[in-house]
C-alpha cells in the first residue's frame, strides 16, 4: 500500500517501511513515540532533537556576512550605546563625544589589523585570541594575558545582565535608584545565561541575523523618535540647532571628566575581537575576519555618531546626566528598542561566558597552574567545560553583587587596553622575527659562497672552460642529469653551514648569528588588502600609548592588571614543565643591548623598509647566487618577494 512517497509493507502483526525499520503511527501517538523511543547513541529522541539543534558538537561553516558581521554588530551594538550615550554627551558634550568614539575605533582598528596579520604571517592555523597569543608570544605570556582576558569577559557579562536589571527595574520604578532590585534582576539574568551556556548556545549563532534585525528596528525606533517625539518633563525638547550649541562642548572643562567618559563608552567597542574566537567555524577566515569586522565596527561607528547628535540636538544636559532611560523615552514606539537591549545584553552577555569558560579550559589543560587544574573537564552529555561556566559564573555574580554599570565599565576598559597592547606588541614582535630571519638567511648564504669560493668547490665565471656547442635537446638532458647532484651537493654544503645538521648530523652554526633550524617559519607581510598599510610601528606605538591610556583612565585597576600579569606568568613559567616558547624570536632586551653593543643584526632592525638587508657579494659569487643556489627559493617564507618586509 502507497502513501506519500514511502511504502509500507505487512509483516505478520506489525508494520514496516522498506528499509526494514518499524513504521511510526500517525497523530499524537507517532508524536509521542517520535520523543520517547530511543536513539542510537543512547537516550530519548528529544534529548537527541536538543544535541543536534542547540550543543556544539562540530564546528560549523559560517561566512562574512552570516558569521562575523553579524556576531560582532550584535556585541557592539550593546547597553553602553543604549544606556550610556546619554551620560557621555552630558559629561564631554557633542565634541569631545566624537572624539571619543573615533578614539575607540582607532584603537580597535589597529588591533584588529595587528589579529589579523598575527593571522596571516604565522604558519600555523589560529583557532581564537588565545591561540593567536601562544602561537607567537609561548604559553606563558599567553596563559597571564588569557586569564585576564576571560575575567575581564567574565566582567562583561556582569555589565550586561546589569544593563537588563537597570531597563527592567527603570521600566517598572521609572529610576534606577533602587540599586538592589537591579542586582536582583541581574542575578537572575546571569543564572539564566549560565544555564543556557550549559545545556547549548549553538541556537544562539543560528540566531544572530534575528538579533541584529531586532537591534536595528530598536535603533531605527530611537531615530524616529527622536526626530519627531517631544517630552518636556524628561527635557526632550526635539532637535534643534540652539540646543545643540547648549550641549556643543563641556559645561565644565576637565580631562577628567573627559577619560571617564572614554572608560566608560570604550566597552562599546571591546567586541571586535568576536570573530577571531569563532575562527575555527569560518570557512576562510583569513578573508571573513577582518571584511566582517570592519564592516561591523564602522556600521557600528555610524550609529554611534547619530546617537550622539541626536541627543545633543534634542536633551537638556541635566536630564541626560540624571536619566538613563532617555533613549528608550524618546523612542517612537519603545517596544523595539526594548527588545534591541534585551536581545544584544541576552546574547554579550552569553557569548561572554561563552569565551570567558573555553578561554580557562584551554588555559587549564595546556599548563599547570595550581587551582585550575581540573577546568578542562568537560560534560560529554552536553559537550560543555562544566566546571569553568560554573567559575565564570561565580565571579559573575561577584561583579553584579559589587558594582554598576559605570564601576565596571572602566574596569573592563583597562583590562582590554592591556590585551589589545599585547596584541599589537606581538604582531611588531613576529614581523621584527621576520626580518631577523631575513638578516640570518643572507648573512649565511654570503658566508656559504664567499667559504666555497675560497676553497674552490665553487667556480667563478671566468675559470669555466668552454664547452662545445650543443643542441637545444642534448642541453635540455645535460642539464636534467647534472641538476640534481650539483643542487643536492651544494645544499648539503649550504645546509652545514646554517647548522641545520645534515650529514654528519651535527647542528652547530658556525657563526652566533646564523639561528639553527627554525620550528615554525613567520611568512612574509601579504601585499594585499589592508594589511600592506599596516606599520609594525604603528602596533608599538599603539601599544605603548593603549597602556598609558589604561593608567590615565583608571591607574588603580591598570596596575591591577599588570600585576596579575606579571604574577601568572611567573607561575605557568615555576610550575609548568616545557611550556611552548612560541615562534617570536625577538627578544625587546637583547633588541636594546645589541643597539648599544652596535652589533650588525640589530641595527637593521630599525630599517623599516620594504627591501630586505644589503648584504655585500663578491662579483663571482653573483653567477652562483642566481644559477646554482636552490635553496634560496625552496625557504619561502625567509626570502621576500616584491616590496614586502
């Protein structure tokens, strides 16, 4: 009997299909078998429906636009914009509150560029932030600025779910005052994410393009409103030029007032380092992590603009500074932009718990810190590393129980200052690794013929015999049968001399500066994209002001932060056996003591153009260099092709 386009066929008493499978009843009661049968790796179909739908078993196949643009929009666009645009403009007026935001981009864009090169130049495939560190800086350097990196997560999450307690407790008392209600909420908040964290966040990437469509009919909701909406008793008086010239610049000119402001409003921009931690769900990140990155931070910057003309235009300053909620006010219908922070806090504040529990695993199982050892322990039936969303929750709940919004959101803000500075130190690291690599390789490739010449194993132009005249074919089979031993004979030569132990396997160099064999080569700066304008400079000198900047905002936390990094890094180093070295060979105070020793290697550390070392060749070593030297083209990643460095 046919039905549909399956067949079933009887079999004494029951029912089966062609595959030899039983038939399932129709209505409720197949409903109810479907759910309540077994799967075949044990336990109910709708425990199997959840693995499958809502666990992260596998990595997925995400792209640009339905993978890192809209996860990193989603994080950006979060309660800092909604909440605290207000607050900023009323304490650093229109002005300075540009300023600030282009500040926040600047540094996120250099860092990004310096992730992303990180990316590009290091032969082995980074997975996250983390691994991006312990690729090039070792483990120990990795795991101090890991673990402040997934508390200052841990942080974000507080600062979101108190974003929710603050709209839910603002909506139902019209104040925030009650400062306990809000930390209430919050608390809930924070159990429901840890629960969720637990059980699976996969809906939660499948979802992005429905929250960032609910983020932006919240933003569009405010825009309307604001144009159109006027609420005299929260001084909403609707845009107008005199009272844009009231808000133009500070009430009271103060520095402090202004990098309060940039301490508060710079957690707004933290989120573009998302994309890097799902890399290992892209299909090509190299070309997805920064196209949607970018996109999303300067959609993001827009927004950021109008929000803060708009509410120049359109507030009086006191009531700015007293009344958060003015953006959900003057919203035209407020549902949306309700909706909007709910959804962009529900999903920060997830994601943060999210990289703030993977970040400790890895931490956990790759080193040996007393303490974290047992965090890498993961619950199969969920595949989640239970213990260590269980730790960030806990110190969650400790940040929400302590502070407000305006507390933490310094805190974060110095934390990350110190994690992009170390980013951008380590992408100026491993491109000065580069050229160092460059200086060796030719510093030995000159020693090699200048030796062979010496000793006459190599033979200059001048002292070639003539040979007699061959036909195109008899050169073409002279050159393939004499080709391979002279390549293998003068490789072996060349090979000796670098130290790389061929023959008689000893690996000693001949010469301090020529390093032994490299374990992981540093490939050459990409002469596309957006990269080729990047500076290695430019990631030193962001570094180095990130850090003055943290001290400036917050000197109390920055010190905090620098010593705990200090203090983990001693730990993994005493309490971690053969921890990885990471393939940065520069080194900042062999860099300075050669600078003052004038050694040759380090001074031309300071070139930072795009043509490798000159390094000076005999006239008959040129012949050789050019026709019987393979090995300079089989170690790509050392030699440099075009203009790059």
């Amino acid at each position: 009997m046919e039905t549909g386009k399956s067949l079933a066929v009887e079999s004494g008493a029951a029912t089966v299909t062609p595959h030899g499978s039983p038939a399932r009843p129709s209505g409720l009661e197949g409903l109810k078998s479907h759910f309540t049968e077994k799967d075949p790796e044990g336990g109910p179909r709708w425990f199997a429906f959840w693995k499958h739908n809502f666990c992260i078993r596998e990595n997925a196949n995400f792209g640009t636009w339905d993978g890192v643009f809209p996860t990193c929009l989603a994080h950006l666009l979060n309660v800092i914009v909604f909440l605290r645009t207000g607050f900023i403009v009323a304490k650093a007026g229109v002005l300075l509150s540009f300023t600030i935001s282009i500040i926040c981009v600047l540094f996120a864009s250099v860092t990004i560029l310096s992730a992303v090169g990180i990316l590009r130049r290091s032969s082995v495939e980074c997975r996250d932030v983390y691994h991006i560190l312990s690729v090039t800086l070792g483990t120990r350097t990795a795991s101090a600025v890991g673990l402040v990196y997934a508390f200052t997560h841990v942080a974000s999450s507080a600062l979101h779910v108190l974003g929710m307690g603050e709209l839910i407790v603002g909506i139902y008392y019209d104040t925030v005052d009650h400062d306990w209600a809000v930390r209430a909420v919050a608390s809930g908040c924070l159990l429901l994410l840890t629960a969720l964290n637990v059980v699976g966040i996969k809906w939660i990437i499948r979802a992005q393009y429905i929250i960032v469509i609910l983020i932006a009919l919240g933003v569009g909701d405010f825009f309307v409103g604001a144009l159109f909406r006027k609420i005299p008793e929260f001084g909403v008086e609707g845009p107008s030029s005199w009272q844009l010239q009231e808000n133009l610049y500070q009430s009271t000119p103060s520095w402090r007032d202004y990098f309060q402001s940039l301490g508060i409003f710079f957690p707004s921009t933290v989120g573009v380092l998302v994309g890097f931690n799902i890399a290992a769900d892209l299909r090509d990140p190299h070309r997805s992590i920064p196209k949607g990155t970018f996109a999303a931070l300067f959609c993001s910057m827009g927004v950021h603009f109008l929000f803060i003309l708009l509410l120049g235009a359109s507030v009086i300053r006191s009531y700015l500074l007293e009344h958060p909620h003015t953006v959900v006010r003057m919203a035209a219908i407020q549902v949306f932009i309700i909706l909007a922070i709910f959804v962009s806090s529900f999903a920060s504040g997830m994601g943060a718990i999210f990289n703030a529990s993977r970040i400790l695993a890895r931490i956990a199982k790759e080193t040996s810190i007393p303490g974290l050892r047992k965090l890498d322990w993961v619950w199969a039936r969920f595949q989640t590393p239970l213990l260590s969303v269980l730790v960030a929750a806990v110190f969650a709940l400790l940040f929400v129980l302590i502070g407000r919004i305006n507390f933490l959101a310094p805190v974060i803000t110095t934390s990350h200052f110190m994690t992009f500075a170390v980013i951008n130190y380590a992408y100026f690291a491993l491109s000065t690794t580069y050229k160092l690599q460059v200086s060796r390789e030719l510093t030995a490739t000159t020693q090699w013929l200048q030796q062979g010449l010496r000793e006459g194993r190599i033979a200059s132009p001048e002292s070639r015999s003539p040979k007699a005249v061959r036909s195109p074919a008899d050169r073409e089979n002279y050159g393939n049968m004499t080709h391979s031993s002279t390549a293998n004979s003068l490789a072996s030569e060349r090979s000796h001399l670098l130290g790389s132990g061929t023959g008689s396997g000893v690996g000693t160099p001949k010469d301090p500066l020529i390093s032994a064999k490299v374990p992981c080569p540093v490939l050459s700066k990409p002469g596309d994209g957006l990269l080729k304008y990047h500076s290695r400079w430019v990631a030193l000198i962001s570094a180095i002001v990130m850090i003055i900047m943290a001290f400036v905002i917050q000197w109390e936390s920055a010190l905090s932060t620098v010593s705990s990094l200090g203090l983990i890094y001693i730990v993994v180093h005493f309490f971690t056996p053969n921890p990885s070295p990471g393939i940065v060979q520069f080194h900042p105070l062999d860099w300075i003591t050669g600078k003052i020793s004038g050694q040759p290697e380090h001074s031309q550390l300071e070139n930072d153009n795009t043509d490798p070392p000159t390094v000076t060749v005999p006239e008959e070593s040129r012949f050789i260099a050019s026709a019987s030297s393979p090995s300079l083209s089989d170690r790509t990643p050392f030699i440099p092709t075009g203009r790059q460095h």
